[in-house]
C-alpha cells in the first residue's frame, strides 16, 4: 500500500490554519487589565498626544533671539512646573520650565540648565540655541483622528499603555479563546506521588497547560484520562462543552494502546498527519461533534489537535502550529514565523531527510551552541535553550554557516 507523502511544515501550517474559526464574542474590559487579549476593534485617538507644545528637559524656555550673543543674561520672569499654565514669555526674559511643562506662548526653544548659571533672579545663558530645541510639539507622538492600533493587535503592555496615552479605559476585545486538554498514557503519574517502575512524571501536563495560558487561553485541564477508548470518548465528550478547541497530549499514533485516532472518529472526524519535521512528526487534526444537549455555545464542532506524546515533540507543535491556530482563532492579526539569521557555533555533520528544529542557545561570543543531547525526550534542552535552529531537509551545518534562528521569547507570544 502506498503511503501518501509527509507534509512539510508549512503545508500543515496552512491546513492547520484553514480550519481555524475565530470567535466573535467581543467584550469590553477596562484597559488595566486588557494585557493578553485580541484588540477587537480598531481605535483612534480623540486628542493630540502631546496635547500641547512642551520641554523635554529641566532648563529655560527662551526666545532663541533673545540668546544669540552665546552669553545672555536675562531675567527669570517665571517659573513652569509641569501640571502649570504659563503665561506669555516677556520679552527679554527666560521661564525656569521643567520636562513635560507646557511652553509658554512666545518662547521657542528651551536651554538645558547644565548650559546656563544662576545670579541674582537672572540667568546667563552660555549657549546660541535654535527654534525648536528640545521643544516637544503637541501631536508629534498622535495626531486628533489617528489610528492607534488596528484590530487584531494581541495587546503587550506597550500596547495598553499606548491606548492609555489617549484616554481609553475601556477597549473591546475578543472573549478569551477555550480550550479543554486531556493527556493520555497508563505510564504518567503526577509529581507527589510514589513513581511506579515503568512510569514517568507527567511533565506535558504542566508545560502544554502553561502555554496556552500564555497564549490568552481560558484552559480546562481535564487531567491524564485512562488508556481506553471509552474512557477518551468520554474526556472528548466533556471537552466539547463550552469550548472552543480540544488538544490532547499522546495516543495519536497507531498502536494497540492509541486510542485518540479512533475515540475522535467515533465522535466526529479526525486527520492523521505526517509532518517531514523533527521532532513532533505525528499531528492530528479534526473535530469533535457538540452534544445537542449544549445549544448556544458556537459552531456544532470543536476543534481537535492531538499532540505527540513525547515533551519536546508537544512542546515545539505548539511553538509551530497551535500558536498560530490559537492566534487566528482569537482574532489576532496574522504573523508569520520570524527567523533571525545568526551564526552557527557547531557543528551538524549528519542531517536528517527532514526540516529539524534543534535546541539552541546565543553564547557569549553572539553566535548559537546547540544542546548535545537533541532527542525529543530531553525537555532540559527546552530550558537549557534559547530557541530553535530551522534546519532545512538533509542540510548540514559547519563551524560559521549562517542559520535561521527562531527565538523562543518571540513563540511564547
């Protein structure tokens, strides 16, 4: 029997992607709070920002005329905290003016203090300055009417405070995407309890659920489920109520013991995928019909996406493609993976057939060092690293190649 061909990475991205269905719900929350979430509208400023003309320095707001000399000596007429209304600048004096404090109307340029010395209510200042020194135009950062951000922005704390800058306490966001997951494997017992011969810790159970919280998910653990189809049809059951997206961990291959593959078939469709990567070759793709008994709750199918069992084959699918899967899902604007050329400090002298993605960390000397042991149990090499090397199909890799990095710090978000 022929097999069909693996897919490359990118053609399971985009099938993966495909079957994505954002949710619609928008809620408005306070933009405090608002870190994390999916910007569901585009906003624009009501104001200027800066709303007015004012110094970015402690200094004197001067008339750049009235300095030319390079060794003026004029009188204090003012003094402008920031807060403050000035008045006008008399002719022939200087304002004390401190960073942020609106310009008072005839000046046009401010002296930083360290340029001028104090004597007797007057200031000599030792400088020839130009209009516009150190002045901060009103609108020079927003305009009246600008767009602030585009719907689809997945809010960092820049973005929260870019949408405080112009007065907004509220935003409308999309409703936190839902995800039930479930591991499977008779052998996985959890930290505190007595470890069996032949049993290990569960440790995807803490990875897997830390990272869609990461990624703004609403996550419902629905813990190690037996290694029975029964009983996975049931957590599949419970999972499609009131969620949005079913993941599990382990039992999507084809063995006696695997009972994913079936267990989805039997309540509702599922895809079995070869990916040409290494590690996380297997990935299941499907859906899960909703009970007739949960009206109301979205679509009539949740969707399913069944990880491999082993640490870091989970752990980098879901740097890969529930990441993005997750992103669309909620809305967010779409953002392709970002590979930073960077030079390779090892050595890779027997690639595989397939695009591998190897644990990498930036040494000292600004290059990338590999970790030694890259089997896809060794989860150390995920904490040791700093990210993944992308390598293409049968590519070796020599001492000073340059490679495509992929930064963890940018696949967590």
């Amino acid at each position: 029997m022929n097999r069909p061909p693996m897919l490359s990475v990118d053609e399971a991205r985009a099938r993966l992607l495909a079957g994505a269905i954002p949710v619609q719900t928008i809620e408005s929350v306070p933009t405090m709070e608002a870190t994390g979430r999916v910007l569901a509208l585009t906003q624009t400023s009501s104001i200027n920002v800066p709303d007015h003309d004012n110094s970015s320095m402690d200094g004197y707001a001067v008339r750049a005329a009235d300095c030319a000399s390079g060794a003026a000596r004029l009188r204090v007429s003012q003094r402008v905290p920031a807060g403050t209304v000035p008045t006008a600048l008399e002719p022939g004096t200087v304002a004390r003016i401190f960073t942020g404090a609106p310009i008072p109307p005839g000046a046009d340029a401010i002296v930083m203090q360290e340029l001028t010395s104090a004597e007797d209510g007057a200031v000599v200042i030792r400088h020839q300055p130009s209009a516009g020194d150190w002045v901060r135009l009103a609108g020079e950062d927003i305009r009246t009417g600008q767009e602030v951000l585009a719907a689809g922005t997945r809010l960092r704390p820049q973005e929260t405070g870019l949408l405080a800058s112009v007065g907004l306490a509220q935003v409308p966001v999309f409703r936190r995407v839902r995800v039930a997951v479930f591991f499977t494997g008779d052998e996985l017992v959890m930290p505190g309890e007595p470890l069996p011969r032949g049993a290990i810790y569960n440790s995807s159970r803490f990875t897997l659920t830390s990272m869609l919280r990461e990624l703004g998910c609403e996550v419902t653990d629905l813990g190690i489920v037996e290694d029975t189809l029964e009983a996975t049809r049931a957590a599949l059951r419970r999972g499609a109520i009131g969620h949005d997206l079913i993941m599990t961990s382990g039992g999507v291959s084809v063995g006696e013991e695997d009972h994913v593959k079936p267990a989805v078939e039997a309540e509702g469709r599922i895809d079995m995928w070869k990916i040409a990567m290494k590690p996380g070759k297997p990935l299941a793709f499907g859906a899960v019909r909703r009970p007739a008994q949960a009206p109301g709750t979205g679509p009539d199918e949740v969707a399913f996406i069944g990880l491999p069992g082993n640490p870091v084959s989970s752990f980098v699918c879901v740097l890969l493609f529930v990441r993005a899967f997750v992103r669309r899902m909620q809305g967010a604007l779409d953002q392709p993976l970002r590979a930073y050329p960077m030079r390779a400090d090892f050595q890779w002298p027997r690639p595989d057939a397939r695009q591998e993605f190897l644990r990498a960390r930036i040494n000292a000397q600004g290059g990338l060092e590999i970790y030694p042991n890259q089997n896809s149990s060794v989860l150390t090499s995920t904490v040791w690293g700093d990210g993944l090397v992308d390598n293409p199909p049968r590519t070796a890799i020599a001492p000073g190649d340059t490679v495509a990095f992929l930064p963890f710090a940018e696949l967590l978000w």
